[in-house]
C-alpha cells in the first residue's frame, strides 16, 4: 500500500525537484504528465489515508433541478449533507471517499463561459481532484495535514511557496474567528506571515441559500518564487461543514460534521509542469497540436488581448475547451438542443464552430477530428468517453456542418445589412433575431453582437430585449397551449380565391422526411410559388415592402399547419437564387384548405416569386416526438381503463402534451404508474411506426381504431405502431385492439424509440368526467423521475425522523415545518404525478401524527408547569408569573391546566421569547364578578407592554414587548384585585 504511493511520489519529485523556483519547473526534462498528477492524488487518499475512491459523477445533475451542469465535486453528495441519503443506498456508508469529478461551469449561477479564450485559465469543463469525510469521520486536523503532506512530500511543492487562509470571523452573525483552523497550519510549519485570515465572502462556504455551510480554508501558490511581491492562485480548497444555515438566516452547529475538499486538476498540473497557463500543460497541448496540424495557421503561442493579433490563439483555446467539453457532456447523455443544459451545450458548439471556422480557417469535419484526441487524454479515467467515442464525433461533425451552412448565411445577411445602414445607424433587431437560437439560423446572439463588433456596428439592444420579451411571453402562452390568433382568411377572402381559381394548398411534403442509419431525421426540400399574399389587416396584397408582418398562400409547402392538436410548424423561407435574405415564417394555419403562413417580409416579396421553404428541424422533432408519444399514451390508457375509453381532445408542442380523457372517476395512483409502463414498454422495444393514406370507407367497423368525433379527410391518414397499415386494417385483423392505430394527420416518427420516456406529471378534472393529463417526454420525463426519487428519499428520511420520536418540543416543531416544506414542494415540483399522489397521501400522514405529537409534547410539557405554579402559588384568587413555554399554544395550555387544578383561581402568565416579546394567556376563574373578563385583563397587560390582545370573557391571550416584565406583573396584579 505505501509502496505504491512512494513510488509515486518519488517519480514526482524526480520529475519536478523540490526546490526549483517557478522558472526552472518548465526546464525539467521530464515534468509528470497530468494523467500522473491525478493517478498520484487518487492513490494517496486511497492507500496511505484509507479513502474509498468512488467514480465521477455524470455531468447531468440527478434529481438536482436547481443545477444545469454539476458543477463541483460535492454535487453528487448532497444527499449526504442535506440528510436525505437513501439509508439503504451505497452512499449511505460513505466515511471518507477521494475522487476526481467532471465539472462543468456553463450556464446557471456559475458560468465562465464568456471568458473562455480570453485568458489563459477559465474553461467550461475542468476536473475537480476531491476528498471527504462524513459524520465526522475526521475533521480540521487531518484534512489539513493531509493537504500539506501531498502538495509538498508527494508533490514536491516547495513549502515557502505555499500561502494559506482561514476565515477571520464575522460579527454581524456571531461567528468566532477559525482560530483552530490557525493553529493547526502554524504547527505544521507554515509561517504567520504566510497565514492570512479573510471574511465571509472568501473564507465561507455555503451549498445555498440555505443548508450546510461552514468556514473553509485556502491554499494558495505563490507564482513569484520570492522575485518580487507575492503572486497568489488557489490550489486547494479545505471546505468544513459545521453549520445549517436556516430560511430565517440564523446558523445552527451541524449534529454531524463534514469535510470536502476541491482542487483544479488543471491548474494543479501547471504549477507541477511550471506553466504560466493551464493550457500550457500536457492535459491541452495535444488538441492544440492537433488543431495547429489541421488548420492553416501559426502554432499556439500563449498571447491575450492586444497582442493576439487575429484572436488565434483565442480561438486555439475556445476550441480546445469547447471540444473537451462536448465530449464529455455528450458522453453523459447531454446532447446539443434547444432548452437548458442541452441549449446551452448547443451554443457551446456552435461558438467552437465559429471560433474554428472563421479564425482557425478549419476544414470540415474539424471538429468533430478531434474527439479522438479527447478520448485519448481523457479516456483512461472517464471509460464513458472511450464507450461512445463514435456517437460523439458522429454528432459533432453533423451539427458542425448544419451550423457551419448556418453561419455562412448568416455572414451574409449581416454583411448586405450593414451595406445598408448608415454611420450611426444601429443594426436592426429583427435581422440579428432571425440569425439567433430564438430564431431561425440558430446563431448564438453572443456570436451575432462579435460579428457586428468586429465591424464597428452596434446592435439595436433595446429592440432586442423587446423581441426576447415578446418570444418570452409567446412561450409561456404555449405552455398552457394558448396561442396568439394571427392572420387568418375570413369567408370573403375564400370566396375571391375561388373565385380566382386559386387552387388549395398542396401539403403533402410536410411528410417528407426519412430516418437516416445513424437514427437523425432528414426532411426534404420544398420549393413553391407565391400565389397569393395579405397585409397584416388581412387586405389581399400584389406585394408586401420591408418589415411588413404578412400573410403568404402557396401553392405547396412542407410547413404543418396547426390541427389535430399539434402546434403549427415555424421555420422561414427565401426567395430561390437568393439565399442570403430570410423569411421567418412563425406559424401557419389552415384555412379552407388554403395554408396560410405568418411570415415577416425582411424585404420586398411579390405574387409570382419563387421560394424555398425550410422547417425548424428541432422544432419539428419535438412535434413529431410529442404526437406519437400521445398516440402512445392514448393506446395505454385505454390497455389500463379498458376498451371504451375516449380521447377528449389533446394539445402538443415541443415541451409538453395535454390529452383530454373521459372517465368516470379520476384516474388512481396504480393507473397512472400503469399507463406510464405500458408506453415505456413500447417505447423500450422501438417499434416502426406505419402511415399511409386510405379510403375513409375502409376504416369503418375497425374494432379498436382510435378516432375523434370529427370530419375526417377521404383519403384519411391512419398511423399504426407496430403493425403496417393495410395488416391493420384488414376485416378480420384484432391489431387495432393489442396496438395504437388511429386515423391522425399529424407528423410522427418513424420508430417509437426516439420518444425516450414519457411521465405524466399532471391530471385535473375539467368538468365532471373529463381528466386532463400533462405528460412530458425524453430528458424532460427522465429528470422529473430523478427529481422524484430525491423527493422520495426525503420524504422516507422525514419518516424514520418521526418514528424515532422526540421529548423536544422545538425539534417536535422544526420536523413539522420540514414536512411542511415538502408538502409545498410536492404540490409543484415536476414529478410523475403517481408519486406526487404517493408522497402527498404520505406527506399528510405525517404531518397528522407530527401535530399529534406536538400537542402530546405541549400537553405533557403544560402538565408539568402548571404542577411547579400551583406548588408556588397555594393561595389566594391569583396566580401571576412567569413561565418558559416555547410557544403561545404551550402557555394557554398551562393556563388551562391550572385553572382546572385551582378553578378558585384566576390565572395569568408570561413568558419571555428568545426573539424579545413576550406571551400572554389568561383565564378568570368561574366564580368571577362580570366586570372582570380575560379579553380586558389580557388588553390591559399587553397595552401596557405595546402590545395587542384577543380573546373571549373567561380565556385571553396576546404579545407584547417589554424588557421589564416585573413592572408587567404588577400591572396584571393591580388590574385584577381592583376587579376583585
């Protein structure tokens, strides 16, 4: 055990020698590789202080939805800070585990992602080399001793180069300096002088808003080596968690005390190797020998700001940590789209793409080239890498070139509009929008605004904002599936195109798509001709000018016009051998059997032009994915509720679906879990999905076939999963009862696979005997049933917390409140919605024996105190004092007691809070004159301590504050014998 951690550390010093200045590390013959580096750290927590080494966590949070990325090595052990470890899990017998996490800091709270490239040391994904300990499995003492063992005997880090800091305390919240933290770095040889105390923000760590915190200490490296003043960079930091912060703020000591620790593999390895920069070191030096082999450029050379002259070696460093950080997110599951982490990852890509283009002048396929470098560096410690090496580079290279056709346009139209403007115009914020993520082309609008700085325009901000505001807004009407009403054509507009002899609108290639090898969709071009266009007023127009919102007739398009429940398809079009000028078509309507498309004209189109029409690729997707999961959910509802069960209606759009079902009852927990599983069923065995055109008449007498109470085309559309079309449909064919067949005119896929999952995450009654399902699908479905399980391991852990019991009646309290919180959160968190029905069922159960054991508690704490008074106080009409009670209720409890031990007894108690005020209860006893009531001997006490009271004529209670609570009692004796 120690040999190995010898021999490892010997090669270290070898390799570095311990007292070299900073200078002298880069003239080492041999400096250790970064793979080493880490091999080293694992290895001296494991053998010499017993760690167990655990795995890297996914870059995809697990039921942590407050996180886009995980982004520090804690991450996956939260449920071990906040108490909620499932106690029959692996995780619940971690003592002290080391290891070394993927992180990645790119969107959310933590975001470098702007500053990549600019200097020498952020990056979207880093490596954080970590060690804990649980339960106080060991503390300060030895966390910083095993620091300083490693960073200086096994790394060989000269000591005068290592700086440290611990927290200095805070007076505002009563924290004590971390004096032991102090100490124990002194007697571990480091100087005072390189001993430093800071405050809350630098020496204080918290998970959040609330939860454990505690204070940390740092390890610095001085980079000057004594030539000059000192250079300071974090190495190391030693986190304690020894308080909770509360929601009021206040901070309580942990029951159980942890250490967690994290230090940057990255810039780690850079002191090691003597680098100026962490992309100096052998952990970024193949990709920037692969990307100087590729590209037609000089080689890397390390220059920031002014001094890169044509932003190369920016752009060597965006690429170099941008691919690293494909990989692994795609590794993991994280794939490019078009909403959270995976949006962001697509902005990712896409600003390598530019980066790689535009300055490196790459090749195509460049990108997607270097994924073996990664894997190479990378694979030995994350085997996800190797595993899926060719899905990586498969879809790098395939989104690379859709952007690069992208970006190209998008050059273009930036380039004519700015020939355009004037030399204070700004660059208009619908041009830049039609380019962006939110848009059409799907360019970052960060990379937009570079591209106009590049030169010298400014970009209409404020109308931008307008424009997000709008996209906002349309966003969350889709939400609730409520939709702007846009153009339409009223009866006498239908009338004129007859009579014109305009010809309805040919759509039939919006079926026009194909499922590729490698499982990615391709759907084919549309060309047509317009026939007819409208103003927004919906007057019929020879030609629409320049920003003019309008309304085009085709005569055929490859847009799905909103109908059957599926959202309208969205994409633009241009005009054919014009292929710089976009319009954006935002949705499109049937009308008569006139597809009518809502588009903004960025310039002048006229009857009789030719286009080129494009769908939203990932838009369309989304649909497709939507619909055939609801044929799915509609086939399974009716396996669980029986045969007669009718569809009611349904809406779908790329985040979410709504199906309207009748049923006499609302659906039971068991039902919606039995749902669930009959479409991941389907969905696990990836069946084909058949669509085909037949005669209306031969879908009559189907047993089994789905179809709404509505007129239907002829031909009509009949799509079957899992069985063809004419197999389906033959006389004495049972398949429409065992499989999903409906008559549907929507765009669905090709094969059930790509669907992902599906939960349903809500059900409400419309009116009596309609149940409205909200399900969500793919990612979205597999994060909400990791945010459920989280859920249920809280809620078990407040189980376990009740069963032990308490005689504490603010313990009693402080579960009750728990439990509180996790009902809130229950009631709207999005999880399957059979295990938000568990958990509530469960939840209030709970809450129901914690309020009976807090009145148990108050009864039995009320008894006691009302024993101890009336020992006091034998004789006579009163008794007036004080007592401890933790609360109001408490207090008029013992109240009650003691007028029923002494019902000769008039009674009235005060107790002082922690807080300032103080409580007030009463009771007169029953054979009191009239004038005397408690509502006015409670009012007088509690006017006089500034307070307020309430109450009936025999039993009163109210607040107040008063530092001179003798001066109150006189007061409540005095009012009482002058009644008496």
């Amino acid at each position: 055990m120690a040999a190995s951690v010898a021999a490892a550390a010997g090669r270290l010093r070898r390799a570095i020698g311990r007292s070299c200045p900073w200078q002298r590390f880069s003239t080492e013959p041999h400096p250790p590789h970064g793979a080493a580096v880490r091999d080293a750290f694992l290895s001296f927590f494991r053998d010499r202080h017993g760690h167990r080494l655990v795995p890297s966590a996914s870059v995809r949070p697990r039921g942590d939805p407050s996180l886009l990325f995980v982004n520090a090595g804690m991450n996956q052990f939260k449920p071990i800070f906040l108490g909620t470890v499932d106690p029959r899990s692996e995780m619940a017998g971690f003592r002290r585990v080391a290891n070394s996490q993927k992180c990645v800091r790119a969107g959310g709270r933590h975001n470098d992602l702007e500053d990549v490239g600019r200097d020498l040391s952020h990056h979207t994904f880093f490596e954080m080399l970590g060690n804990w300990a649980f339960g106080g499995e060991y503390f300060k003492k030895e966390a910083c001793s095993m620091a300083w063992e490693l960073l200086t005997q096994v790394y060989g880090i000269p000591e005068d180069r290592l700086w440290v800091s611990y927290f200095s305390g805070d007076s505002k919240t009563g924290l004590d300096p971390d004096l032991e933290t102090r100490d124990i770095w002194l007697s571990l040889g480091v100087p005072a002088s390189r001993v430093l105390s800071f405050g809350l923000q630098e020496n204080f760590w918290e998970m959040g808003d609330t939860g454990p915190c505690g204070p940390c200490t740092e390890i610095h490296y001085d980079l000057a080596g004594g030539m000059g003043p000192p250079q300071l960079v974090e190495l190391w930091n030693l986190v304690f968690m020894q308080h909770y912060r509360e929601a009021d703020g206040s901070l309580h000591l942990l029951p159980q005390q942890h250490v967690d620790t994290g230090m940057g593999l990255e810039r780690l390895v850079a002191v090691l190797q003597g680098k100026h920069s962490t992309y100096d070191t052998d952990l970024f030096s193949p990709l920037l020998d692969a990307i100087h082999q590729s590209c037609r450029v000089p080689p890397y050379s390390g220059r920031v700001g002014a001094a890169d002259e044509g932003r190369i070696d920016t752009a060597y460093r965006v690429v170099a940590d941008h691919i690293r950080t494909l990989s692994v997110c795609i590794a993991d599951g994280v794939s490019p789209g078009m909403s959270g982490a995976p949006l962001v990852l697509r902005r990712i890509l896409r600003r390598a793409v530019r980066y790689s283009t535009e300055v490196l002048q790459a090749p195509p396929g460049f990108l997607g080239n270097l994924v073996p470098v990664v894997v190479a560096t990378l694979g030995a410690a994350y085997p996800e890498l190797q595993k899926n090496s060719v899905k990586i580079a498969n879809l790098v290279s395939e989104d690379e070139a859709a952007f690069l056709a992208s970006l190209q346009r998008g050059r273009r139209i930036i380039d004519r509009t700015v020939k355009r403007l004037g030399p204070s115009d700004l660059f208009p914020a619908e041009v830049a929008w039609s380019l962006s993520l939110s848009g059409n082309l799907g360019i970052p609008l960060d990379l937009v605004q570079l591209m106009l700085e590049e030169k010298g325009v400014k970009l209409d901000t404020a109308g931008l904002e307008q424009l997000a505001q709008k996209e906002a807004q349309h966003r969350a009407q889709q939400a609730e599936a409520a939709q702007e009403e846009g153009l339409c054509l009223d009866v006498h507009a239908l009338e004129e195109l007859h009579r014109q002899g305009i010809p309805t609108t040919d759509d039939s290639p919006k079926y026009n798509y194909s499922l590729r090898p490698n499982g990615d969709y391709e759907f084919g071009l549309c060309e047509a001709q317009v026939l007819q266009l409208y103003s927004e007023t919906g007057t019929a127009v020879a030609s629409v000018g320049e920003g003019q919102r309008c309304g085009l007739l085709l005569d055929r398009t490859n847009f799905y016009a909103e109908q059957g429940g599926q959202a309208s398809d969205r994409g633009y079009l241009i005009r054919t051998g014009q292929q710089d000028v976009l319009f954006p078509v935002a949705r499109a309507q049937v009308c008569g059997g006139f597809i009518l498309h809502e588009a903004m004209a960025p310039e002048c189109l006229q009857v009789g032009d030719r286009v080129q029409l494009y769908v939203d690729k990932a838009w369309r997707m989304g649909c497709m994915v939507k619909h055939t999961a609801t044929h799915l959910l509609n086939w399974a509802l009716r396996q669980t509720l029986g045969p007669t069960t009718e569809q009611r209606g349904s809406h779908l759009n790329p985040e979410r679906l709504r199906f309207d079902v009748a049923t006499q009852t609302p659906l039971t927990t068991e039902q919606l879990r039995t749902v669930e599983s009959y479409v991941q069923e389907a969905v696990g065995q990836d069946k084909p999905v058949y669509m085909e055109e037949v005669p209306l008449a031969h879908t009559a007498r189907i047993p089994g076939l789905r179809s709404l109470d509505e007129v239907y085309p002829d031909p009509v559309r009949v799509v079957s999963v899992g069985v063809p079309v004419a197999q389906a449909l033959a006389p004495a064919s049972q398949a429409a009862l065992q499989t999903s067949v409906e008559l549907c005119c929507g765009t669905h896929l090709l094969s059930t696979g790509a669907v992902g999952d599906l939960v349903i995450i809500g059900d409400r009654q419309l009116v009596k005997g309609i149940t409205r399902l909200l399900a969500i699908t793919g990612e979205q479905a597999q994060q909400a049933r990791e945010v459920g399980q989280s859920l249920s391991q809280e809620v078990e852990v407040a189980s376990e917390r009740l069963s032990r019991g308490s005689r504490d009646l603010l313990e009693a309290h402080r579960l009750s409140k728990d439990i509180g919180r996790l009902i809130e959160f229950t009631e709207s968190a999005v999880i399957p919605q059979w295990q938000r029905q568990e958990q509530q069922t469960t939840l209030k159960m709970l809450q129901r024996r914690a309020n009976t054991a807090i009145r148990k508690l108050e009864k039995s704490q009320a008894t006691e105190k009302s024993q101890e008074l009336l020992k006091r106080h034998s004789e006579g009409p009163l008794i007036v004092d004080t007592v401890s009670a933790q609360s109001l209720s408490v207090l008029v409890k013992v109240v009650r007691q003691l007028c029923k031990q002494a019902p000769s007894m008039s009674v009235l108690l005060l107790s002082p809070q922690p807080t300032g005020s103080v409580l007030c209860a009463c009771q007169v006893a029953q054979g009191a004159t009239p004038t005397f009531t408690a509502e006015a001997w409670a009012l007088a006490v509690c006017s006089h301590m500034g307070g307020k009271a309430w109450g009936s004529p025999v039993i009163a209670q109210g607040t107040g504050h008063t530092a001179d609570l003798e001066a109150a009692l006189r007061t409540a004796r005095a009012y009482a014998l002058n009644q008496l």
